[in-house]
C-alpha cells in the first residue's frame, strides 16, 4: 500500500474524538480527586494538563502513528509514575494509541518493531510497579500479591495483545478494500477503452459503408455525364434526362457526405453513453453468433441491402425461433446506404432477440412504408421462463437495460445509423413482456420527390 492510498489527514472525527477523550479524562481526574477512589498525589492542575498531553497525539496517528504511540505511552509513564493520571480513560487513550500503529503505519517492519518495543517498555513499567508495590506489602500475604499480580500481567497482555492484533486485521481490510478499488478502477479503464474502441470500430465501418455509396453515385453520375454529352445534340430530350438524374444523383452524394461528417464528427456523446459491453461478454454463443455470421457472408458478396433480409430472416429461423416477417404498404426505391442501414438495424435487433429472449421466442419483424419515412420494428416475445423488465412504455436507446437485458454496443451503432440518415431509434421492454427495437428514417431526397413509387409491392411472408 503506497502513501497515496493511506488518508493521513486529520479528520472532523479525529477532532471530536481527541475532545471527547481529553474532557472525559479531565473529568475523570477531577471526580479521582473529590472522591478519593484513587490516590493521586499530583495537584489536580498537574493531572488535568497530563490528560490533555495524553489525548492531543491522537490527533497525527493517522499521519505519524508510530511516533503518536510513542508520546503517548511516555506521557502515560511520566504521569503515573508521579500519580498525576487516572486510570480509567487514560487506558482508552493508551489502547488507541498503540492500536493506531496497525492500520496506518505503512511500513510493516516499523509496524512490528514500534510495538514491540512498546510492549517491552510498558512491561518495564509494570515490572518497577510491581516491585514498589512488593516493598509496601503492608496486610497482603505473598500468595495474595502474587494473584493480585498475575491478574495484573493477564489484563496487560489481553490489552496490549488486542490492541496489536485488532490493529493487524484494521490493515488487511484496509489493504483489501485498497486493492479492491485499484481493480475496480482498472475494470472501469478497460471498460471505457473497450467502449471507446468498440464505437471507433463502428465507426470506421458507417464510413466505410458510406463510402462504398457515395462511390456508387458517383459512378452513376460518370455514365449519366457521357450519355449526356453524347445525346446533346442528337436527342436533347435523352440528354436532359441524363441531367437530372445527375443532380439527383449529386444531391443525395451530398446527403450522405453530410451524415458521413456528421457521423465521425460526433465522436463523444456515444462513447460516454455507453457504460458497458455486455455484447462481447457471450460472444461465444451460439444463437448470438448466428446473425452475424450471415452478415460475414453478406460483406464477402458487397455491401447487404433489402433483398438480403429473406436470407437474414432465414438463418434467425434457424435457432429455435418463430419469426416473422412483413412488409406493410408500397415499397419505395432507396439508396443502397438506406438499403444497408435498414439491414444492419434488423441484422443487430435479431442478434438481440437470439441473444436475450432465447429458444422459443416470437420474433416479428415488420417494414412500414410511410408518406414520407420507413419505420423498422423488431419486437420479441419472451419465451416462458424468460426475465423481462417491467416498465410500461418503450424507453430511449440511451436508457440502461436491465441486468437480464444487457446493454451493448450494437443499439449505440444503429442509433448512430440512424442518426446520420435524419432519422431515429426507440428501444426498450415492451408493456406486455419482451423487447422492442423501432427506427424510422426518411426516404432519400430522390424517393420524396417522386409521386408514386416504380416498384410493385411486395408480398408479406
């Protein structure tokens, strides 16, 4: 235990307790002197400044221990040798004091010798006490002294003995409850680094995703552009065509560089937010892990869109669960970011579901397509058995989950998802028991300001 883990200041209780003990024993030598119970042939202004003398080095035993002791039990022989103390609160002084040595005192060599010398000079005192009090026997036979001192030298290795021992086991916990708190601060570091990390990680890849769209948009806008030039003048109708599908497309290249900056930019809020890692504690599992794996599949092939969602549905079925999926209203046309961000919203909220709810949960995952936004929603239905929260209402993604639930990562990643596209994320424990993940994200500029959708709708499954 280093200097630094050691309080040796002084505190407010320090104080009091000096006060308390120095009045008591005031008190207790001027009572000694009125009644006559014990002998003491100082004047009473002499016991009263040895009382004070004797508590005032409780006030640094956390700072110099040793050296506190030390004052102490000189005092307390000075006095008693010239019987200017009393012996009733003087002794808790004299406890304390020797006590002090055990859980302050770094060094526990000094430790062990300062009471061990301690020990003998007080056995030295006792030992000159006894022999006065050998020399005015006065009606006490032999074998009565004898008992009179053998209880003595009991009471002193009981009060001695309890001080060092008590002082001994005052360290370990001290020492314990230091280590304690340094690898709990470790656990706590090495949580925020993971945290900040994991969010890091998440982030190159948004940027990467990102970019892989822009780069897509950016090729249309190449081939529109030769098409353009080439019809010009030929057929002008085709080339305006060609012209406006590029400032379509160059608009939306704008959106995502601006959600892409936003993205990187943000780089604190998530991290701080973000308190625990319970994603990666069972990444061993096996229902946990068998999402992913088709998202592993998904990024060998490009970039995952809506048509893989069949495939993702298929491979959650696959671990014990009903699940469901439907697609409500028209479909629209969405960029490939749109398309990408939607997947990983329903690839990490049936991770989710594989993960917490188990074998045997209904899982329902649904795409509503609105006048002007797509809404996602993942809900789960826990199996029998299976620990749910109790709130009544769905709660924020910053909220913290239960301790069944887990708090991951993975909703900090789809929040930021959603985040950069202009939308939100919702999750949390639903009224009825079970979890739910709901995300909406407006349609992209080129989907908002078409009048009707090019694509036929699709069939619930």
């Amino acid at each position: 235990m280093t200097a630094d883990e050691s309080p040796t200041r002084t505190t407010r209780g320090d104080v009091y307790i000096v006060v308390a003990l120095a009045v008591s024993s005031v008190l207790f030598a001027v009572l000694y002197s009125a009644s006559s119970i014990e002998i003491l042939n100082a004047p009473l202004w002499a016991s009263a400044l040895a009382s004070v003398l004797l508590t005032a080095p409780l006030l640094y035993r956390r700072r110099y221990p040793s050296q506190s002791a030390f004052v102490i039990c000189l005092v307390y022989s000075v006095a008693l040798v010239n019987s200017a103390m009393e012996i009733g609160v003087s002794q808790i002084i004299l406890f304390l004091g020797i006590y002090s040595i055990g859980p302050w005192q770094r060094s526990r060599r000094v430790a062990f010798w300062s009471r061990l010398l301690l020990c003998i000079g007080m056995a030295v005192l006792f030992t000159v006490s006894l022999t006065v009090q050998f020399r005015a026997l006065g009606d006490f036979t032999v074998l009565q002294f004898a008992a009179s001192g053998g209880v003595s030298f009991l009471t002193n290795v009981a009060f001695f003995g309890g001080a060092w021992v008590f002082g001994n086991r005052a360290w370990k916990q001290r020492k314990l409850m230091a280590d304690l708190r340094a690898a709990n601060d470790e656990v706590r570091e090495q949580e925020q680094q993971l945290a900040r990390q994991a969010v890091d990680l998440e982030r190159v890849r948004i940027a990467r995703e990102l970019h892989d769209g822009v780069a897509h948009h950016i090729a249309g806008v190449g081939i529109h552009a030769a098409a353009a030039r080439r019809s010009l003048e030929r057929n002008p109708d085709k080339a305006k065509e060609s012209l406006q599908v590029i400032e379509s497309s160059t608009r939306e290249t704008v959106d995502e560089l601006r959600a892409l900056v936003y993205t990187l930019r943000d780089t604190d809020s998530s991290t701080e937010e973000t308190s625990a890692t319970d994603d990666t504690a069972k990444s061993g599992d096996r229902a946990a892990e068998a999402p992913n794996d088709n998202a592993t599949a998904a990024s060998t092939k490009g970039n995952p869109s809506l048509g893989d969602l069949p495939e993702l549905i298929e491979s959650a079925r696959r671990f014990d669960q009903t699940v469901e999926y439907a697609t409500i209203g028209d479909p629209r046309p969405l960029t490939p970011i749109t398309e990408m961000s939607i997947y990983r919203v329903i690839q990490e909220s049936l991770t989710n579901c594989s993960r917490y709810a188990g074998a045997g949960a209904e899982v329902d995952v649904r795409l509503r397509y609105g006048s002007t936004g797509l809404e996602v929603e993942v809900s789960d239905t826990r199996s029998a058995g299976r620990p749910s929260t109790g709130s009544n209402s769905v709660r924020s993604d910053s909220g913290p989950r239960s301790k069944s639930e887990g708090l991951g990562l993975g909703i900090v990643g789809m929040r930021e998802r959603m985040n950069a596209l202009g939308g939100n994320l919702e999750a949390g424990p639903k009224s009825r028991g079970g979890w739910i993940v709901r995300a909406r994200i407006p349609y992209p500029r080129s989907t908002a300001e078409r009048s009707s959708p090019d694509t036929p709708a699709k069939a619930s499954t």
